[in-house]
C-alpha cells in the first residue's frame, strides 16, 4: 500500500482558514475509508518561525526538501498580492512539477504559482477580490473570474475560502471516487458537493442565510428525491415562492441555476452508485433521475469527462483514475 504524500508550505503571514483546510482534508487520518489514504507534511517556506496573518508563530517541522518527494503540493493562500515568494520555494515547486507531481493553490496561492511561471497559458481561479490584479501581473494565465475552482490535470487553482474546501475534495474524488469524497465530506459536516464551474458569490451585499430564505430545507428535500421528477415550480412551491423569485433566490446564494444544481447532485449520485453497486448502467441512470442510460451517458461524459462504464472499471477495477479532457 502506498500512501499519497502531501506537502505543504507554511507561507509568512498566511491566513490560518487557508493553511488548515489541506490539514484538515488530507491530514486526518482516514485510511478506513482507504488504505491509501493522504500522508501530510508541512515544510517551512523561511527559516525559523514564521507569522500567520493572525499573529501566531508557526514551526513546520520540515524544509522544502520534503516537497522534492510529494506526489501533491497544496499551496495555501498567501498574505496578498504583494507577497515576495522565497525564490527557493519557487524553484522547489517547478522542480516538483516537472518531475511529474501536482501542485495545488488555494486562493491568493495562484500568486505564488504564477510567480513560479506554473499557470503560463493555463486557465486560473483565485478568489474574486485579486483576479483582477492577477490577471493585470500576469497577462500570460487565463484568469477565471467565477469559477470555484479549475483543474487542469496537473495544476489546480480555488477561489477564496470554502472553494478551497471543494477543491481539495475535489482532489479526493480524482484519486478515491466519490463515495471516499462524500463522506470524507460528511465527516467535515460540509454540504454537498459543488463543481468548480459553479460560481463565485461576487454580490456587494452578502447573501441572506439559507435557512432563512427556506433553500436549505428545500435542498435537502431534492436530495432526497433526485429519482423524481423534479421541476422548477415544484421545488418553487416547496419553498413558498414564486418560480421566478425562487430561480433569482438560487441563484444569487448557490451560484448556479436550480437545473444545473439538479443535474450535478444527479451526476454526484450516480457516481456513487457506479462505485458501490453493480447495477446496470439504465438502472444507475433511474435512481440518479436521469431515467434513461442514454440521458446518463450524455450528461456523464460532458460533465465527468469519461463514460459510466469507464467511471466504473476505474473505481472498482483498480485503475487510475480517468482524466477529463481539457478543453
């Protein structure tokens, strides 16, 4: 059994919410849910000590040298745009790249991985506040405004905050499959899973919480019910309002469309599905509410980037995980 090893460096005056996810998702030990599971090691960036953005003074017990050998880098957000990168760190993270490792950054941390020249004519997510000064920096990286979070195979970039949460999840759905991803998800009480196409919340004014609004109740409701018919003004109704106020009410706190939502917690049950059981690929396809195998395969391919089938001898045959096509 071979465990995937994990590093990450501690930046000078790093945010703590932004150096404690990658702790937290692959850090835990979970190897119950499998024996390969992540091994984590955090390397100082600097010699000595160094600050977080809060005040407190951290000590990883390791150099940058532990990263010559990771099979993933996760890079946490920095302090902001002005942030100076160790040249060390620099050359340490292309190195690793180049012998074939993948190099994640959270939020403000696409700074650092452009700076090392690892997102030249690729395409970026940071959070929304700096796209615009990455993008001016750096005109070579397609910057992505919205996304939650992009993967580009062997490079990985997240919005701020809680996309740095769907990313690394996202991480453990391409090398354990969703079921491993989900309930590692639960464990961490996070909500269902969210695509990295999905939006970034970019209004002025902050959302109104869902259990207020009634969303939460009426998601839950959904996820109990993806094998129904569900519509628009059903799911308007359950939340007492009109269709088009329900439709701008989604939209401006899930980032998305409710269709949208629906087909990718039906795709999320459908991997699960092609992971855990046996069951025909129609028979996968109804219980998802797609109702058809062909409606399945459409939606499967263009969202997965690989066929039911070939999702389902890749997590229970014992293979590599399938790679999407990049656009």
């Amino acid at each position: 059994m071979t465990r995937i090893q994990v590093a990450v460096p501690v930046l000078e005056e790093c945010p703590l919410f932004e150096l404690a996810v990658p702790c937290e998702v692959f850090g835990r030990d979970r190897r119950d849910l499998t024996p390969d599971w992540y091994e984590l090691t955090l390397c100082r960036s600097a010699d000595g000590a160094q600050k977080s953005l809060n005040g407190l003074l951290l000590r990883a017990p390791h150099g940058l040298e532990a990263m010559r050998s990771a099979d993933l880098i996760v890079v946490p957000a920095c302090l902001d745009a002005t942030y100076q990168p160790p040249a060390e760190l620099l050359s340490t993270l292309v190195e690793a790249h180049s012998r074939g490792a993948r190099i994640a950054a959270l939020c403000s941390g696409a700074f650092v991985l452009a700076a090392a020249g690892l997102l030249d004519g690729r395409r970026a997510a940071t959070h929304w506040m700096h796209a615009d000064e990455l993008q001016k920096r750096y005109p070579q990286v397609s910057v992505d405004q919205r996304a939650l979070y992009v993967d580009e195979g062997d490079i990985l970039t997240s919005a701020g905050t809680a996309a740095g949460i769907d990313l690394c999840l996202h991480i453990v759905r391409r090398d354990f499959g969703a079921a491993v991803a989900a309930e590692a998800g639960r464990r961490m009480v996070i909500s269902p899973h969210r695509e990295g196409d999905q939006e970034q919340y970019v209004s002025p004014t902050p959302p109104v919480p869902a259990r207020d609004t009634g969303l939460a109740p009426v998601l839950d409701w959904a996820l109990e019910r993806l094998h129904e018919p569900l519509t628009i003004p059903l799911l308007a109704e359950r939340a007492r309002m009109s269709t088009r106020t329900f439709a701008r009410r989604f939209q401006q706190e899930m980032g998305l469309t409710p269709i949208r939502w629906l087909t990718q917690q039906r795709i999320a049950r459908a991997r699960e599905l092609l992971e855990t059981t046996r069951l025909p690929v129609d028979a996968v396809a109804e219980r998802a509410g797609f109702g058809t195998g062909n409606g399945l395969r459409r939606h499967f391919t263009k969202l997965v980037g690989t066929t039911p089938a070939a999702y389902r001898r890749t997590f229970q045959g014992g293979g590599s995980a399938p790679s999407r096509t990049r656009p």
